[in-house]
C-alpha cells in the first residue's frame, strides 16, 4: 500500500491536497520491497499471533490487496471468479463475481487486484480487464482484451498485475497487432495502443520507470524484454530472452539506469543497462542466481536476493556483477520480499521466514509452516500496517508481526 503526504501544506483558494490510497502487487514500488516501521525482528517460536483468517476464498493465486478502506482478494468458485472485500477484523462485507475465470490448467485467479481509492482493477485469466467499486463491488466497467485488442491466450492462461499512472491504466494483450494498450482507468476507454513486435504475453506485469525525463514503461513478452515510451506507446527497444515455456513471470528491477530480469528454464538472469535517453538497452552480464520460476527478487543495499527454481539455492549476488556472494540451500523455490532490512520468505514447500542478510551468509531468524489451505504455495506475501498477509490456496490468513503485541487485540476469527 502506498500513501502519499505532502511534505509541505499549502493552502490557497481552490486548491486542495488529498493522498491516495493505493495497493498494488509487489509493494508501493512494484519492487518487493516494503516501508513498514516497528515490526517484530523475531517471531515467537510458534509463528506470529494469527488475528483472523478466511477459507472460503476458491482456488487462486493471488496476493492480499489492502488499503485503508479494507482487504480484497480473489478466488475462483465454479467457473467464476469472485472479489471478496473484508475489514480489518477479517468480517466478510462483500463478495462479487467479474464473470468467467480461467478453470482449465492450474485453474485459480491470476491478477492480484490493483486499488485506487475507491476503485478496484483486475485482469481475468480470459483476458477480460474489470474495473470494480470498493464499496460494493459493483461493475464499473469492462474491457475484453480478446475482442477488442486480439489478446492471444496463453497455456495457463493470461496472466498480469495491472499498472497505473495517474490515470493510465497499461494492459498487455499481446495480440499479433497490439501488444500494448493505454486505458482511461476511469472510463475503459482506449489512450493508445502499440503494435509492438508481435510476441504474445508471457505473465509478466508491466513497471514504469521514470528515467532521464521519460517514463518507460517494461515488460517481458513471450521472445524479448521490451521497452516502450508510457506517453506514446513507442516500442523504444527489445531484448531477446527466452524460456523454454515461454514462462517470464517475474517482474523486472530497476535500479539507478540498470534493469535485471530474471528467468528458470532458459536464459537464466540478465542485467541491461539502459542508454543515457532510455532509447536503448544492452547487456551488462548475465548469470544462473537467481531464477525463480514465480518468487520475484529483491534489491537491498547495492544486493540482489532471490531463490533459486534450478538449483533450490536462496542466494544474494553482487547487484553491478552478478557474482554470487553466498547462499543457503533452504527455502528456495518461494516467493520473497523484503522490510527494514530483513527478507520475508515463502517457500512453495509451505514455510514462511524471516532471514537476516548479513555480509557474508544468511541468518534464517524464524519460521512457521503455513497452516491452513492447500494446493501449491504460489501467492506473494504481503505487509500493511504491521501485519503479514499469507494466501495459501483458498485460505487467506493475517498475522500480527507488529514488535508491540499489544497494538492488536482482535480474536482469531475462522470461517
């Protein structure tokens, strides 16, 4: 979640300042890396306190998206998918379907739900991009990207966390014609749209990066990174990159003009470095750690932290070299984000960590198994307001990991 203050108030006729409230896959940042302060640096011996949990979610893959306003997530019942709205006590104040979901392999939702405000947006396995009221759930608008874009569907079904700037919405259809569409995340309606090169989506969500004066906004398609001007839609660049299933469903990094992606079975990782105008983009080494297959990477401290998918290895890197520093074999594959420091770890055989990256080797703080749910262990963790959001198939569960224990006294709650 993201909240934006304005460091200075000003006050003049007809003018007013107000923050959004924004939640967003990976973090206020897209990068995994969280800004919560006064959490606990070790857990109890069992896990954390367990304030409430839901189990009636469906099959999804999804993360928790919170806000001020309260927590959502999706699930998939039947052949529909569902957004679930709750409050903060884990009190169910809604639920609504968008319409068909993706039921065929690895059925489940694919599309962690982006939220502004009031306003709620996600991306449906068939392609189809809802925009939803907070409040209840009601349909605001919707947009087929298969009839109106020629979005191409892919084996295990469109997948992408949707992105916002202002109020662009970027969506990759990843059509033969367009790859790339601007919408009016108010209205659905189109901005551009870019041709690009004509490789389909490959399960990547988009980042938007301001550089030099542009904004760039990145992506991995089915055969290239890409690389397109976010006002025009301008494919700026490619980069060849390949996986062996046409799998990149790990979000780019991008820190100081240099860009890492990272893929399992087939390229591995790769560091491009992006040219003095954003105009182009080559590469700068490339290396085996790390390469997860779902679990995203994280950057601290002129570092690069992930597991690995090929070599079950968590392992930090050097960030300009892609040499590796040292590693763990414990915890990898898994998904992995980051606060104040400290590495939050979910690994697809259940386990949940908190790792200390110290300068030579890795410190595993604490752990718990995940207790609830069942299927594989795919969903990003989540951190807001002190607590930890963990999804494991159609359970969703909320853990206090405030360091005052005493800051939260609502009662486990089973659904």
């Amino acid at each position: 979640m993201r909240r934006i203050f304005p460091a200075i108030i000003i006050i003049s006729i007809g003018l007013s300042i107000y923050a959004q409230d924004v939640a967003q896959w990976r973090g206020p940042n897209r990068n995994g890396v969280y800004s919560e302060t006064g959490l606990l640096r070790k857990w109890p011996e069992n896990s954390p306190k367990l304030l409430w949990h839901f189990d009636k979610l469906g099959d999804g893959y999804t993360s928790a998206a919170v806000t001020g306003r309260g927590v959502y997530a999706t699930g998939l019942i039947g052949n529909k998918g569902f957004v679930f709205a709750f409050d903060m006590k884990g009190q169910l104040l809604w639920k609504k379907d968008y319409g068909a979901e993706w039921n065929q392999s690895n059925a489940g939702t694919r599309s962690t739900p982006h939220i502004i405000d009031d306003r709620l947006y996600l991306m449906s396995g068939f392609g189809k991009v809802v925009c939803m009221n907070c409040s209840d759930g009601s349909i605001v608008w919707t947009v087929d990207l298969v009839k109106e874009y020629g979005a191409r569907n892919i084996n295990w079904g469109i997948t992408e966390n949707l992105l916002t700037d202002g109020n662009v919405l970027y969506c990759t259809p990843g059509g033969i014609s367009v790859s790339i569409v601007a919408l009016d995340r108010n209205t659905g309606k189109l901005i551009w749209k870019s041709k690009g090169n004509g490789d389909k989506s490959a399960y990547c969500s988009p980042i938007l990066i301001r550089f030099q004066g542009r904004k760039i906004l990145v992506t991995i398609m089915e055969k290239h990174i890409c690389g397109f001007d976010a006002t025009t839609g301008l494919l700026l660049w490619t980069f060849g990159y390949i996986n062996l299933n046409s799998i990149h469903a790990n979000i780019p990094v991008f820190v100081n003009g240099m860009l890492f992606c990272t893929t399992h079975l087939g390229d591995g990782g790769v560091m491009l470095k992006l040219s003095d105008d954003g105009s182009s983009a080559r590469e700068i080494w490339r290396s085996n750690l790390p390469d997860p297959d779902i679990g995203g990477v994280v950057y601290l401290n002129g570092r690069l932290f992930g597991t690995g998918y090929s070599n079950h290895k968590l392992s930090c890197s050097d960030w300009q070299t892609g040499k590796e520093l040292y590693s763990l074999r414990e915890l990898a594959p898994g998904n992995i984000i980051a606060n104040d420091g400290l590495l939050y770890i979910y690994s697809q055989e259940g386990k949940v960590a908190l790792v200390e990256p110290k300068a030579d080797c890795f410190n595993i703080i604490s752990s718990f198994n995940v207790p609830l749910g069942s299927g594989p262990h795919f969903a990003h963790l989540v951190i807001v307001n002190k607590r930890l959001y963990v999804r494991h198939g159609a359970s969703l569960m909320v853990y206090d990991i405030a360091a005052s224990q005493n800051s939260h006294s609502a009662p486990v709650i089973v659904n």
